[in-house]
C-alpha cells in the first residue's frame, strides 16, 4: 500500500465501523439500564406511593432515601438488607394485617431487631436484593426462608433450655425427649439419661405372648368387636414404644429371644394366709382394692383407660406406662415382688416404693390382675409355646440390628448409641445433602423431615427407623425441635449467642438421701432446676411451708387445691420417714432472701387479724379464687389451714411481690401498703383447722383398718 | 485539504509542550514513521513497516492480538474486581454477594472478567493451535514458540488461582481435587501440594497465596512474557504466513 493511501478508508469500513460501534454501545448499555431498573428500586418506590396515600406520610418518609437499607453486623455474621423492601418493619402503625406486604410491621418480640437482623431467626439469603434471591433456594444459596409455623425453631439453635416464649419447640423437645429419640439419634439439648427399660429379667414379668402382641401394636385398646379404641398414637398420649417394621417370622424369634430374658430371680413374696383367707371370700375384695388402688392416687402418673357415656378416653398422668390392661400383661407373682420393691427388679424406676401392709397388698394386686384386664387381649396371638433355639438366637441377633439395645439393656451390656444418624446439625442441611429415594415431595428440608418422621421407608426405602404416627401439631412440634438443631454456630464468634441449658444437678445427702430415693420425689417435684414438673416445686418449700405440717402432710396428703386431679399419693409413710423429710425440707430448701427472722409473730394482735379480715373479703376479694371454710374459689390454694401450713415469713413476701418468689404464678401483685400486709398476715394466721383432729379422722380409719388386719 | 481543524492543529504541533511530550514531527515518511516507532514505547513492540499479505485476517486471525485485548480487558476489569475484594475467608464470598446485590453493574463488571478469562484461555489455544499447524514452531521462530507455551501455561494458571477466589463449592472443591492430583507426584508431591496452600488444607492461606499469585506474580510474569513475545515476532520477520504457497502464486489470500 503506498504510503499515502495509509489511514484512507472505503465506505464499506466504514459503516461496518459504525454499526459495530452502534452495537457495542447497545450492548454496553444493557448492565446500566438493568441496574437502573432493579427490583429493589421498585419496591422503594412503591413504599413511598403507599405512604402518600395514608395520613401519617411525613412519619413514613421521614427517613426515607432511595438507597439500600441494611442491618449490618460484622460481629454476627449479619448483612441483612431484608428492610430495603420491608420498608414499614419498624414503623408501628403499619402493624394491621391490612397493610400489604412487604410494607407490614414487624410483630413485638423480646428482640430488637436493628441488634439481630432479620435472617438469624428468620433464614433466608440476607445480602439479596431480589425476592427470589432473598426467600428462596437458588442456585448459590441453598439455605431458603424458614415457613412461619416453624419459626421457633430459630429460638432453639440459641436458647438451649426451654423459654415460655416458644411453647411449640418445648413441645417438639419433649416430644423428642419422650419418644426416646435420643437412644437412637444424637441430639442436642436431649440427654441420653432416661431411656426404655431394663430387659434382662423380662422374662419373668411378662408372657411370651404379650411381647408377641407388644411387637406387633404396641399399646393399642382394643374394644369387644376389634375396633380400636384409645390409640396412643391419635390421643397424643403416644407410646414410647414404637412400631418397628417387623415380619412375622422376626416378631416370634424376637418374642421367643426376650421369653428367656431371667438374669435375676424374682423374689416371691408370700402374702399372709390369714389375709388370704380373710378376703378371698369378701364380696367385697375387688370393690376394696379398687378404693385403695384410688387413694393411693396411683393414676397420678399411671393413666387408666377409662369409659365414660361411650368414650374412652385416658386419664391420669404420663409418667408411668398405662394401666388399663395390667392384669393381663404382668405375672402375679412379678407384680407383688415389684410393688413392694420396684428398684430390685429395675434400678432406675421412676416408681416409689410404698409401705404396704399384707392386706392392701393383696386387695391392690387382685384388683390390678382381675379388674384391670382383657380377657380378649391375646385372642388374634397364635400359640407361640417355647421358643427354639434358632428363633432365641436369631431374637438375639435382631435385638441389636434393630436398634433394640439402643434403648433397652440387656444383662447389663450397656446401650448401644449412635445407631441412627446424628440429628445435631440437621437443621442446618441443604435439600442437596438428604436423601430424598423417590419419593414426589418438595426438595427442601422442612418436608423431608416431614415426610421422614411421617413414613420414614418413603424417603429412605432401606430406613430402620420405626412408624410413628403422629396429629399435625405434632408432627409440626417435632419438626421445629428438629429444625433447631443447628449445631455449633457457623464461627466461634458466635459461639456467646448460645444461651446452654442449665446444669441441674441436686445433691441429696444424709439420712434425707433415702427417703429422697425410695417415694422417688424428684419423679413429680422439683428442686432447685432438678426434677419432674408435674407437682409444686419444692426449691423453696423450707421456707414456705413450717415443719409440723410438712411432715403432717407427707403422711396424709390432703391436696391443697382440690380442683386437681392428679394428686400427691399416699405412700403410708412411716413417722420416722416424714420426720427425716421434713427436717430437711424445711432446713436445707430456704429461700435465701426470705428471713424466716423477720417477722415476729407475737406483733400480731387480734384487732390486726380483724382488719385482715376485713381487707380480704372487702376490699381486696381474695375469696374469688382462694376457699376458706366453704366459700371461695379454686384458683388459688385452699386456705382453710393457712396458718398452720404457711410461715409468717414467706406470707410477708408473698403478699409483698408473689412473681418474686415464684415467677410464673397467678396471682396478682397488689401492691399493698405494710401495714395491710402485717394485718393480712395476722389474719391468715389464725386460719387454723387443726389439721392433727382432721387427719386422725380421716387416715385413722385407714390405718386401724390396715394395721388391724395386719397384726 | 486546510480546514480550520486541521489549521488548529498544525499550530498545536509546533507548540513547546506538544514538542516536548512528542518529540518528533508528523510521521509522514518512511523515516518519519521508523522514528515515531522507535521512539515509542508502546508501538516499540511493533515491527517498522508489515507486508499487507499479513494483515489480512486469515493470516493469523488476529488470535494472538485479540489475546492480548482479553488480557488488557481481564488487567482493567481485574483491578477494579480488586477494589471489592477480600482475600479473607469470611470476606471473600461476601463480597461476590456484594458485587451481585449491591455494587452498581457488579455483575457485569464481575461476568466480563470471569467470561473474558474463558475466552481467554480458548483464543490462546486456538492461537497455539493455528500457529502448530502453520508451522510456526520452526526455525527462526523455535524460541518464540517455547515463549507461547510459557505464556499458555501463565493463562492457565491464571484462569486456574482466579477459579478459587470466590470462594464458592465448586471453587473449594476444584482446588481440592487439583491440589489432591498434585500431591501424587512422587517423593516430593505432599510437600509441593504444601507449598501451594500454605498449608494442609484449602483454608484461608491456601485463598491468601491464590491471591497474590493471580492479581501480582502471574500477571508480572504475563507481562513479561508477552513482551519478549512481541519483542520476537518482529526480530523474527513479522508473523508466519505461507511463504512457499504465496511465490508459487496457488495462495488465493
């Protein structure tokens, strides 16, 4: 090319020029005018015609800028830009459920949400700007909102003790703590503590039939024409046995295995023959042991099928295995032995050890074997006769594929742990890290865990896991529980959110120790953190309650508020027992800042108790749910006997500020002056019923009719 | 033809500073122009003059220079990326988050150098491919052929250390797997695989070393490899184009 021609260009370069610069520029533009047109952009605009159209438009403007709005937290892990959209989240008059989304306030809750974020309870992609982006899964973030009806779980992956704020994931806790999920699977915040029980001498408590029937359906009633009538599985009262998925051939050779379970001998007991003689023949035998068996309030832990204007419901507690079909299940001689010492044939037990007379012993026990009974129980059960061999060893062998030694031990082997998955981090799985078989459900982890706990041989056709069958809210309960299962925080800078679980630890020493372990207290009550919830905790019971009447109360329970239905039972302690109690109760179980000093009782005089009188049936009405005499309420306790039950001390406190001594109670904070409280307190004082006349009376006919038969 | 423009500007260039900045007159000779060539740095790598047969696009088409454009692109994109970027483990994804969500046109900017380095890697193959089967390889151009092939193997790892910095699954897990084939060398591949993650596993040294390797030492020595690259091409006698098929006049190009 000639050296002037250089740098001269035809008219077809040209316009190729063109046009490729013409596209270029195009294609260049499209990134400035998405980002122009995002989606948040909309949203920011939207909120500010919204809130033109209402009249507190200044207010909702007020700090409006058409920017992205974020929480940011460096130290949380938190880059939350939730309120970009959520504009109104903390404006309160936007809270009506009229207000379209996403511009609606956020509910009251314990937590400001400028310190937490959004996405700590919430879940959900943070730093997104777009709604798919932020609620769902998608490609780079797995992790989607949490569905609303499970949010508590969210509580749980800090709050690692229960909080009254949370009822659903308590309830999925102790769900899970109650079907001994734990003997199988890890958990955090479960112990491994209390588990199914000890099988080495089930041979001797139980038929080879009745664990055939147990295998098959455990704990189902069935009425006279085989229709099923309570199923612990649709009352929420579920077994804690489950239903494993078992062949015929494995249900025999596991039956056969655990019929010659006989480690320990049973130590039979042999009743009077006098007492035999004398009540064999009683018409009146049943109808006795059926009086007894009531006042010894043994269906405050065990419930009892019963039916009443055709329905048969359960009553009683759930702290011991139902009762309804005793009679049909345990050997009679078992039974005997195990009443009058529980802890020889299983350690553990939760079961007091009452004091029984030859007499009530054989009443109780021929109620329980004829009353409590079903004929019918083992009418669809073959005749199984004595095991083989080869079922006892194959039994043997899937005693631990089935992951029954997980719960259950046997000859003292330890139980086996970790035969199911560990379930400590499953809250925070991926739907790419569970394994979902064939099954048609939505790919996400809230309807795995549905689907897995509803039928578990749908997701996972190989699964050991047993068939549970639960009611919605349930289902829903556990599945939260297991939604907060999240493992340890994602970086040690988090590891301060986490709120443990108390230690509960109550040392019981001295000569208390035993009284402590025979009539199992801890079962019901609790002391300080530690022990049932069923009954009044007793953390403080020294200082409420004087020691007279404890160990009064302890031989003769009269209920303190006879709107209960499940009550203390009588344990026909001896003196010496209720003396140890109540010397240790009323020592050791002080509230520190209640002086049982402070008050002196000899200031009280009667015109005192007249104006307490008058305040409490004038001007503060306390009878509307405290009972003296026969007048009152049921709300409150019963306050007939108040100043033989209640020290000076703890009524001075109480009336002062109640939720001090005992956060969750009823009644109200009064704010009264002092001196309306010293007058309440004279007049409470006086309350007296002279419980020793009432308990000779009532609990001396039982005793003379006991011992009488006895000697 | 004078047009006021033109008149303009004939004045500016006989200005002080324009002379001072220049240093030479319009290059409107051969001379001229060997000049202005040698005097400037940037056009220094260029050959003085180029016979036309080798600027018609099927000679070389063009791979090699539009490699060179990628890798200007990949420089500029690169060092804005650098302004958003943390090389530190919980920063790091954050930051793609940020780019995606938050920074103005963070994806297009993050997609041009992520696209840019693919094709990348896809010209200069293509360029060592076309260069193979012309017979570039041979002498005089031996040694810049052993150039090319330092300079595809800087572009892989390049491509390769810049996979790790978003510290995604698939960019954890392709470290891995590359760092595990790495370990299989005989005798001294644990201690090698060490070397590179600074470490045992792919943690927050291993995102570190991959850093500082991608945004300084590789693109250094890309640099200078290109240059010698260039540098040869002209001491070579320009590009290879068929010589033989060009004077027995069946070349139709």
């Amino acid at each position: 090319m000639p050296a002037e021609d250089m740098g001269k260009l035809s008219d077809k370069l040209r316009l190729t020029f063109a046009v490729s610069t013409v596209v270029c520029v195009l294609v260049l533009a499209i990134s400035p005018v998405k980002d122009f047109r995002a989606e948040w952009k909309h949203y920011k605009r939207a909120y500010v015609k919204f809130a033109q159209g209402r009249s507190d438009t200044k207010r909702l403007l007020g700090d409006y800028t058409m920017e992205i709005d974020q929480i940011w937290l460096p130290t949380m892990n938190v880059t939350d830009r939730c309120m970009t959209c959520h504009q109104g989240i903390a404006q309160p008059s936007l809270a009506d459920s009229s207000v379209p989304q996403p511009f609606r306030a956020h509910p009251s809750i314990p937590h400001n949400i400028r310190e937490w974020g959004c996405t700590i309870c919430h879940r959900g992609q943070g730093p997104a700007t777009e709604v798919a982006e932020a609620h769902k899964t998608t490609l780079a973030w797995e992790q989607p909102l949490l569905p609303a009806r499970f949010l508590q779980a969210s509580c749980g992956s800090c709050h690692q003790a229960d909080i009254k704020e949370a009822p659903q994931l308590a309830r999925g806790r102790e769900l899970l703590s109650y079907l001994n999920c734990q003997g199988c699977h890890r958990l955090n915040t479960v112990d491994r503590s209390r588990l199914g029980p000890d099988l080495s001498s089930v041979g001797y408590k139980v038929s080879r039939e009745w664990i055939y029937k147990w295998l098959k359906e455990p704990r189902t009633v069935l009425d006279k024409d085989g229709n099923t009538t309570v199923n612990g599985y649709e009352n929420g009262d579920e077994s804690r046995m489950p239903k494993f998925r078992l062949k015929e051939e494995e249900i025999r050779a596991l039956s056969g295995f655990l019929s010659v379970q006989k480690a320990k001998p049973i130590e039979v007991y042999k009743i009077n023959p006098a007492v035999v003689s004398a009540w064999s023949k009683n018409p009146e035998l049943l109808s006795q042991g059926e009086l007894r068996f009531r006042q010894m309030m043994c269906t405050t832990c065990h419930p009892l099928a019963v039916t009443r204007a055709g329905e048969t419901k359960l009553i009683g507690g759930n702290i011991g295995p139902e009762l309804t079909k005793i009679g049909s299940k345990v050997n009679k001689a078992w039974l005997i032995a195990w009443l009058r010492d529980p802890k020889s044939y299983l350690p553990n037990t939760s079961m007091p050890q009452y004091r029984w007379s030859d007499e009530d012993l054989y009443k109780v026990s021929e109620y329980v074997t004829s009353k409590l009974s079903d004929s019918d129980l083992f009418s669809n059960v073959p005749q199984l006769g004595a095991p083989t061999e080869e079922e006892i060893q194959t039994g043997k062998r899937l005693f631990t594929d089935k992951g029954c030694s997980s719960c259950h031990v046997l000859n003292g082997a330890p139980t086996q742990k970790d035969f199911g998955p560990d379930l400590t981090a499953l809250g925070r799985k991926n739907a790419s890290e569970l394994e979902f078989s064939k099954s048609k459900i939505e790919r996400n982890l809230v309807s795995y865990i549905q689907a897995k706990l509803q039928d578990p041989v749908s997701v996972n056709p190989a699964a050991r896991m047993p068939q549970y069958s639960w009611n919605q809210e349930d289902l829903d309960a556990v599945t939260t529980a297991l939604l907060s299962q999240t493992g340890p925080p994602p970086t040690s800078a988090l590891q301060h959110l986490v709120i443990p679980k108390k230690e509960t630890a109550f040392q019981v020493v001295g000569a208390f120790a035993q009284v402590f372990e025979r009539y199992k207290c801890y079962a019901c009550h609790r002391f300080n953190g530690y022990g049932g919830t069923l009954a009044p905790d007793l953390s403080y019971e020294g200082s409420r309650a004087q020691k007279k009447w404890i160990a009064e109360f302890l031989k003769n329970p009269q209920t303190i508020r006879p709107a209960l239905i499940l009550r203390m039972p009588q344990f026909n302690m001896s003196d010496k027992d209720a003396q140890v109690a109540a010397e240790y109760l009323s020592l050791v179980l002080q509230k520190p800042d209640v002086d049982p000093e402070s008050v002196d009782v000899r200031q009280f005089t009667p015109a005192m108790a007249a104006k307490g009188k008058q305040l409490y049936e004038v001007k503060y009405e306390c009878q509307s749910c405290h009972t003296i005499g026969a007048t009152g309420g049921y709300v409150g306790p019963n306050l007939n006997n108040a100043g033989n039950w209640l020290t000076p001390a703890w009524i001075e406190a109480w009336l002062r500020n109640p939720q001090a001594l005992l956060p969750d109670t009823l009644e109200p904070r009064r704010n009264f002056t002092e001196e309306e409280i010293r007058a309440l307190t004279a007049y409470l004082l006086t309350l007296r019923t002279g419980i020793k006349t009432q308990s000779v009376k009532s609990a001396g006919n039982l005793h003379s009719l006991a011992q009488g038969a006895g000697r | 033809m004078p047009t006021p423009f033109n008149a303009a500007l004939e004045d500016l260039r006989t200005t002080r500073v324009w002379k001072s900045i220049f240093r030479r007159g319009p290059a409107n000779s051969n001379r001229t122009r060997s000049i202005a060539v040698f005097g400037n740095l940037f056009l220094h790598w260029l050959p003085v003059k180029v016979r036309e047969k080798s600027l018609r696009v099927r000679a070389a088409y063009y791979l090699g220079s539009l490699s060179f454009l990628l890798f200007i692109m990949l420089v500029v994109t690169g060092v804005l990326l650098m302004f958003y970027y943390h090389p530190a483990v919980p920063n790091a994804y954050r930051d793609m988050k940020d780019l995606q969500f938050v920074v103005s046109n963070g994806v297009f900017l993050r997609n041009m150098h992520r696209l840019g380095a693919h094709l990348m890697v896809l010209l200069v193959f293509w360029h060592m491919f076309h260069v193979f089967y012309r017979g570039g390889y041979k002498p005089p151009h031996e040694f810049n052929w052993v150039i090319g092939v330092l300079l595809l193997l800087v572009t892989l790892f390049l491509s390769y250390t810049g996979y790790l910095l978003p510290w995604d699954q698939l960019a954890f897990w392709a470290v891995t797997v590359g760092t595990n084939i790495i370990s299989a060398m005989p005798v001294i591949g644990r201690k090698v695989r060490f070397v590179a993650l600074g470490g045992n596993i792919v943690g927050e040294n291993a995102l570190l070393r991959f850093y500082v390797l991608h945004v300084v030492i590789l693109p250094l020595l890309a640099f200078l490899f290109i240059g010698v690259h260039f540098w040869r091409v002209q001491k070579d006698g320009g590009l290879t184009v068929r010589p033989t098929r060009d004077e027995d006049g069946t070349n139709k190009d």
